[in-house]
C-alpha cells in the first residue's frame, strides 16, 4: 500500500507486482489463488455434477446448460415422468444422465442417490441443490402440515443434500455446492413459508461456508439468488446465473436481477470479472487515482 502512496501516478506494472504478492501471501497462508471452478474444456474429462429438484423448471433448465458441456448429470426429484423428461434433454444436449426419483426430505433417500451417481459416473465434482416450493397464503390461512412439508422439502433438503454432497467432496478437499434460492423471500415480505426456508437456507449456507473457510477446505459453498422466475425472469436466465455461481463459487453469493434484460445483462458483466488480485489492485489503484484526480 505504501508504494500507491508514494507515487503520484499508478501503473499496470504496479499492479502486477501488487497482485503477484499478494498471491504469493496466500500461497504461504496456505491458500492457493486460481479459481476453483467447475467449467471444463469439452475436450476435456467431463465433470459430475447433482442436481436436486431436476424434473421442471429452474432444475431442468440448469441441466440442460451443463449438459452442453457434456456433464455427467444425476438428476434426483420425486415425479419420475419429469424425470425421464428432463434426462432425455440432457442427452440430446450432449450428456450424459442418471435420473433418480427421490424425496429430498428423507436424508437416507438423498444419501442413496448420491452413492448410485458416484458407483454410475465417479466422483460428484459439484451439487446443486434447487428444490424450492411456496406457499402462496398468508401465515394464519396455512395448515401447520403443509407449513412443515415445505421446510422439509425447501431447507432440510437443502441440508440433506449438502450433507450427502460434504460427506464425499471434503475427503478429497475438491468440490463445489450451490444453493440456488429465492431473493425476495430472504427478506420480510409476504409469503411467511417462503421467507422462514429463504432466511435458514442463506444462515445455514454461510454457516457451513465459514466452517470449510476455518478448515482450509478447498470445497467451496455459494449461494445464488433468484427474483421470481417466468415471465419475470426466464427460465434460461436462471440457469444461467445458478451456472454462473457454479464456475466462480469464491464468492458467498450471486443475484439475478428480477427484469429479464437486467439478468442478462448481469450475467454477461459478471462472467467477464475475475475474483482475483488484478481486481483488487485495479479497484485500489482506481480509487487513488480518482481521489488524485479530484484535488488537481
């Protein structure tokens, strides 16, 4: 920092420099820089990947994106028919499938699925967990049943699903979790269901988020969030983002925006940026720079 204050002009030299020690710190904390991702070139081994709630909407979508990259896909959701469906779209897109009919409420069905996709294709490189459901009533017109069947489903199969994914990525200290979830109901608005499943997912998300980072682990934990999905924001664009977040999960969390221009446009701006040291530097060096400007 002293050199940025020194001199009275910054150059891209410096920032390299600048950057270069700063990996080189991590290196010697014990942390390496590059980005732990999940993109692959296709004509490399394609990876594995789960994703829950595979059978419709933002799940199906989200298989169909990784599929054009040859992705091994286990796709876990209770309808079979859905199931079937949405394998055979992987296919034609170019992977490979191994649809699952499983309730992600019960952690022994979810630790069953997890082990016939690893005995099917390998290891699981990254799991995407997308099994969101609301409730569209206010709190005192909801059955204490159904209120409890979708926590089950929308937060302990989240849980279930990080669990079966943990119990196997943190051996080999390699792995990536998504946890795709939706941005107005972390907030206090309507839809009571929504907004309890939408606050725990985001504290239970960074919560084991800061575990692995207290560990060293190198598996990563992300969490995206959604605006509502069709017309709001397509299906695709969806993807996209969840996509998006599965390449870069440094990051504690991605938001789609809710127009679909606006998400585009976000996942186009966002997929250009590096989490890196350059991006440090060249904010701090900016940011001097301006200051610099403003008093000549």
């Amino acid at each position: 920092m002293a050199a940025f204050e020194r001199d009275k002009y910054v150059h891209f030299g410096q920032i390299e420099e600048a950057t270069a020690q700063l990996s080189e710190s991590l290196r010697r904390f014990g942390r390496g820089w590059p980005e732990a991702g999940f993109h692959r070139a296709p004509n490399e081994t394609a990876q594995v990947a789960v994703v829950t709630g595979a059978s419709a909407g933002i799940g199906r979508a989200t298989a169909r994106l990784l599929a054009r990259r040859g992705t091994y896909l286990g796709l876990l959701a209770r309808g079979q028919a859905g199931l079937e469906a949405a394998a055979a779209e992987v296919r034609a897109a170019g992977g490979e499938a191994l649809a699952i009919p499983t309730d992600v409420s019960d952690f022994a069905a979810v630790e069953r699925a997890a082990s016939q996709v690893e005995e099917q294709f390998g290891p699981i490189d990254a799991w995407i967990n997308v099994t969101l459901t609301s409730l569209f009533a206010p709190f005192t017109a909801i059955e204490a049943d159904r209120y409890r069947r979708v926590t089950e489903v929308s937060y302990l199969g989240y849980v279930h699903g990080t669990m079966a994914s943990l119990n196997r990525m943190r051996p080999r200290d390699s792995g990536v979790i998504v946890q795709v979830a939706s941005a107005p109901g972390g907030r206090g608005t309507l839809q009571s269901a929504d907004c309890g499943v939408g606050h725990a997912i985001n504290g239970f998300t960074e919560s084991v988020r800061s575990e692995l980072l207290h560990e060293r682990s190198h598996v990563h934990v992300t969490l995206c969030l959604l605006p509502a999905v069709a017309p709001a924001c397509p299906l695709e664009v969806a993807a996209e983002g969840v996509v998006h977040a599965l390449d870069h999960p440094r990051r504690k969390q991605y938001r789609v925006d809710s127009g679909s221009a606006c998400a585009q446009a976000w996942v186009t701006r966002h997929a250009r940026a590096l989490i890196s040291g350059a991006t440090m530097a060249s904010a701090i060096a900016t940011a001097r720079w301006g200051r610099h400007r403003r008093r000549q």
